[in-house]
C-alpha cells in the first residue's frame, strides 16, 4: 500500500493548504539555501515545509 494514493491519501490533501504534496526539489531547495554561505549567520531554526498544514489545524473528524 502506497500512503500517497487512496482515501487517506486524499484526507490528508485536503489538510494541506496548498492542496498537494510537496515535491522533492522543493524540499531540496531550502536545503541547499540553508547550507549555502549566504545562511552563515543561521545557527538553528525549526523550519516547517508542509504546504501550509501545520497551519490549518485541521483533523481527520473536521474533514467531510
């Protein structure tokens, strides 16, 4: 089974504000700018890169 397809798939979109998953070059983006000499100054951050889901603040009960 396959988390990214099916039912629970489709719940888990709609939790999701930008309404996708996120893609691997994005991800691999911010990466990549955090390790570049241009971040120096960063020493430690909690960087959610979730699409907006984390701000939603929805569940599973509110989704119809």
């Amino acid at each position: 089974m396959n988390p990214a397809d099916g039912d629970v798939a489709a719940a888990m979109i709609k939790m999701i504000a930008l309404g996708r998953y996120g893609q691997g070059d994005e991800v691999a983006g911010i990466v990549s700018d955090l390790a570049s000499s241009e971040t120096a100054f960063v020493t430690g951050t909690s960087l959610k890169i979730d699409g907006g889901f984390t701000a939603t603040k929805k569940v599973f009960s509110q989704l119809e």
